[in-house]
C-alpha cells in the first residue's frame, strides 16, 4: 500500500516537473528577440574626433594602454591599408583615432 502511494507521488511529481519545463521553454522561445552586442559601430564620423569615438573606431576601451592601442592600431590598419585596397578617409580616421588615444593630437579634426 505505501509502494503505491509513493509510486503516485513520484509520477504525479514527474508530471509536474514536466509541466512546468514545457511551460517554461515555451515562455523563453516568446521572449522577444534583442540583439547581442553589435560588433561594429553604426552612424557616420562625428566633425572632430572624440576618445569615446576614437576607441569605438579601434575597438578598445578609452583607458587602454598604450601597447593596447598600437596593438588595436595595427590590427585595424591592415585589414584597411590603402595600399592594399582599403580607403584612405579610413586610414586617416583610424591614425587620427591612435593619434587622440596616444595623446598627440588635440581635436584637430580630420584632414578630409
């Protein structure tokens, strides 16, 4: 008699555990959809060239250091190279960019 009951108690937990996931994963596939972190910055160059944009354009944070930067600098210019097809506005927005984060310029704005 006590097998019984136990054997009912377990089904009718096992039902409910069942119940309960099937509600549960069919709440998360209606949850809306929000895009993870974009890898790329939209919207167009700001007219002088802020920190916040110049460590969007390289990929880094504002406070990295130095050896961050030129590392960021150069993975950035030789996928932008002009002399290897990439645009020359670019590479000067991303020189200009290593140039804010470095400290050697003082919102010059750029040469285009």
């Amino acid at each position: 008699m006590v097998l019984a009951i136990v054997a009912g108690a377990s089904v009718a937990a096992a039902a409910l555990g069942g119940r309960y996931l099937i509600r549960s994963w069919q709440a998360y596939k209606a949850r809306p959809v929000v895009p993870r972190l974009r890898r790329f910055y939209e919207g167009g160059f700001q007219p002088t060239m802020t920190r916040r944009e110049a460590a969007l354009i390289l990929g880094i944070r504002e406070r990295d250091a130095m050896e961050k930067i030129r590392e960021a600098h150069r993975r950035v210019m030789v996928a932008n190279h002009p002399d290897h097809g990439g645009s020359a506005y670019l590479a000067t927005k991303i020189n200009e960019a290593k140039d804010m984060l470095s400290g050697k310029t003082q919102n010059q704005g750029s040469a285009f």
